[in-house]
C-alpha cells in the first residue's frame, strides 16, 4: 500500500510540472518591468535584509549597514577621517539574510538575481501547496489548489521584491503539507518534519512562533494513540529550541536580549499610532512621527545616537511601553485596530501595478484605507486611472475566487465536524491573517495561502468532502 502511495505521489508531482511552468512564467513575465530597473525591487523593510546579507557574504558576520562616523585622527593639524562602524544586525532573524547571502556569492550584488531566485521560490510553492491538497481530499483538490497559487495575485507580486515574505510562503507550505500526511497517515516523522519547517520559518519571520505552540495542540488530534501524540507533543520544543534558540543567545550575547529579532518596538511604533489614531480621529503617519521624535529625544545624546549594546533593547522596550500604555488607555480602539481586518484579505495590486512601471509606491494608501475604506483608497492609489487595473482582472477574479472557495470550505468542515481538519487548515489561515493587527499589508497573507488552496482546492474536487470518506481508498482518485 506504501508503494502504491508513493507511486502515485511521484505520478502526481509529475502533473504539477504544468503548474511550476505556469507560475514561473507568470512571475517572471510580470517583473520584467522592474528587473529593467532594479529600485523597483526595493521596498522600505529591504535595507534590513541586504546591507546584513552582504556582510555575512563579505566579512563572514551578519553585521549592520556600515556607518561613517567622523573622528579626528592624529593625521596633522586638522585633518578629519572616518572611521566604518559596524555592529551585529539584530533587527531581522538570519534566514532570508542567510538565503540572499548566498545568492550574493554566487551572482554578486545583483539585484535582477535576487528577484529572478524569489521568482523561482515563488513558483516552487506549487508542489508542496498541491501534495497539501492531494492529501487532503485527493488528485483534483491538489492540482486545483496548486493552480490557485499559481494565480495569486499578491504572490506573484510580491515574488520578485527583496523581503521575506516569499521564502516564508514556501517554508509554511512544506509545513502544511507534512501536516496534511500526518493527518491522512498518522506517522509521527511527517509531524516531525512539518515541526522543522515551522521552526526553520520562525528564523525568517517570528509570525511563526505561535504555530509550534499550536502545533502542540495538534499532535493529539494527528497522532493515535496516546502514547504517539505525547511523544510528538514533547518533541515540539524540542526540535525548535534546537534550531531557533542558538540564534537567540547570539542576540543576547551582542546586547539585543533573548530574542528571535528587535523589530517588535517597530511593530509596536505602527500599532500605538493605529490605535491612538482610531481614538482620537487622528492621522496615523502623524501619530507615528510624533512618537519617533519623543523617542528620538529620548535617545539621543548631544546630536548623536547612542551606540553602545543596550541601546536596541531600551528602545524596543520604550516603544512597547508606550504601546502597552496605549492599549490600557484606549481598549475599545485597540480591539478595532487589532481584532481581524477584513482589508488583510485584498490582493496586493499595489506591488503588481509597482513592478509594471505603471504606480509608484509611498502614496498613504492604507492611511486612506483605515479612514475612508476600500474604495476610498482604491480611487486615491488609482489616481483617477483604471484602465492599468484591467492588466491585473484574471489574477483578481482567481484571488477572490480563492478565498471565496477557502471560506466555504471552512464552513462545509465545520458542518461535517472535521475537527481535525480544521486545526490544521483552518486556525493556522485565520491566525496567519489576523497576526498582522493594524499593518493591513497585503504580503502579510503570504503564510496563509497554502492551507486556504488546500481548503478551496477541495471544495470544487469531485472528490471533494461529501465524498471523500467514501472514495479514500479509491485507486481511481488518487493516481
């Protein structure tokens, strides 16, 4: 029987060629414009990722963006150098830092290569995101939500810019797959493995941290019996504390704390401008540069930022004071800035548009989106030019196809009672979108598309779930 499955397991990944083909293709096709200028490439959070990348390929250590301070030497009378100043970069976990670090050695500081690789990472998704259907409710579901990635408009938007995000859709799909088999099979090793991709996407973005809490609570509904389930409950810990905390004591050892990564008083900064913006009718990006002068004076000691080790770690905990005050001060417009913002669902047209040349970025669209809504924003992005929107109409029907389907198919499992379906699919999708609290970019949605593909993948399957426990086994089904 296990050579049957892994027959039609290679059969099956055989078919998803198409499918790569298809979403490489696209992706590349639709940055071509950016590639003919790479500052398209590049967003705000980019200069986090490359200056330390290039470090680490260069000097072996992933440092910060060298800074040139002016100090006098004793040169001749007069006379004033520079001195470079580097310092351990502990504001991103070392993943994707490590991934672009490699790409640097290979092709050199090239921008067009970066892209091209987040393209192929981007395409590379299918396969795990399609077996993760293929699992769940046979042949069609797979091949139908493999395509539905393929199509996704914010992933393929996102594929070629030089953040993380995409490299953290493909780590969570591998983990929802091996999620998937362990559902299907019960076999601990597939819960083991989907346990190592969910730590290994933490070192890329800490979103990831509370799936292995959540993966705890899983192992009781995958692995039967009770002795299975305790031993992958406690292997959980394990294997994450093996792979994440040795990261986590450099931190400590260079001054940033125990921590994954110190952009959580970032996080914190927009979030408290959010929520004092929502109580007091106010202009968020103005709440926000209101607190990063207070902190700014707070920091700053005759025109000069302190450098030595402590200084991240005061001002990560000054931001997150302040957004704790913020929170204990105004509760109701914390819970409406954080509880789950239905925009997190809109595609990212923004960054499509962006890489074609045809919109620039930087124009307050999500300000405009908390205070007027949807379409306010959608006019003021647009700026009274729709026809560049008409490029972008099959990816926006496949999108809101997807998530249509994904929903439905939440509530036809909730319908059935498939607990266990819905713990794995279903509250890592709701989670993965409501973790972005009050920064409601499209990106963020990345790690929930490959368990919303699998949903929606098995709503349209003619085996699909009002048939699947009766065809499980059927040969037919599964070639």
């Amino acid at each position: 029987m296990n050579t049957t499955h892994h027959t039609a397991g290679k059969r099956f990944l055989l078919r998803l060629l198409p499918v790569f083909a298809l979403a490489l293709a696209i992706r590349v096709l639709c940055a071509i414009p950016a590639l003919t200028e790479p500052s398209r490439l590049s967003r705000p959070d980019t200069e986090t990722y490359l200056p330390p990348a290039y470090a680490l390929a260069e000097d072996g250590a992933i440092n910060t963006k060298p800074q040139h301070n002016p100090a006098r030497f004793h040169h001749g009378p007069g006379v004033k150098d520079c001195v470079v100043v580097q310092r351990p970069a502990v504001q991103r976990p070392p993943g994707y830092i490590v991934f672009l670090a490699g790409l640097r050695l290979i092709f050199g500081r090239s921008p067009v290569a970066f892209a091209l690789a987040g393209c192929l990472i981007g395409a590379l998704a299918v396969f795990p995101v399609g077996v993760t259907g293929y699992h769940l409710a046979g042949r069609k579901a797979g091949f139908r939500a493999a395509v539905l990635y393929a199509l996704n408009l914010t992933s393929l938007a996102v594929a070629p810019l030089i953040l993380a995000d995409t490299l953290l859709g493909l780590l969570v799909a591998f983990q929802a797959m091996y999620l998937a088999k362990a559902l299907r099979f019960g076999r601990i090793r597939d819960f083991i493995l989907a346990t190592i991709f969910a730590a290994a996407a933490v070192l890329v973005k800490p979103v990831n941290i509370p799936v292995l809490i959540l993966l705890i609570g899983m192992a009781p509904f995958l692995m039967k019996p009770r002795r299975k389930a305790v031993r992958a409950m406690l292997l959980v810990p394990v294997i994450s504390a093996v792979i994440i905390v040795p990261w986590m004591l450099r931190n400590r050892a260079v001054g940033a704390g125990f921590a994954v990564d110190r952009n959580s008083g970032l996080t914190a900064l927009h979030n408290t401008a959010a929520i004092l913006a929502h109580a007091s009718h106010r202009d968020a990006n103005e709440i926000r540069h209101w607190l990063e002068y207070q902190a700014e004076h707070e920091f700053m000691t005759i025109n000069q930022w302190r450098t030595d080790k402590v200084t991240v770690q005061e001002r990560e905990e000054w931001y997150l004071k302040r957004y704790r005050e913020a929170i204990l001060a105004h509760p109701w417009s914390a819970a409406a800035t954080h509880l789950f913002q239905v925009w997190i669902l809109l595609p990212d047209m923004a960054d499509y548009l962006q890489n074609l040349g045809l919109r620039t970025g930087e124009r307050g669209t999500l300000a405009v989106l908390r205070k007027d809504g949807v379409l306010a924003a959608f006019r003021h992005y647009m700026d009274g030019s729709y026809a560049a929107g008409l490029l972008a109409v099959p990816f926006l029907l496949a999108h809101a196809a997807l998530w249509a389907l994904a929903i439905f198919g939440m509530w036809v499992y909730a319908r059935k009672k498939r607990w266990a379906v819905l713990l794995v699919f279903a509250v890592p999708v709701v989670y993965y979108l409501a973790a972005a609290g009050p920064v409601v970019l499209p990106r963020y949605q990345i790690p929930a598309l490959p368990g919303a593909c699998a949903l929606a993948g098995a709503v349209i399957s003619a085996c699909g779930i009002r048939r699947w426990r009766k065809r499980r086994s059927c040969p037919q089904c599964n070639r």
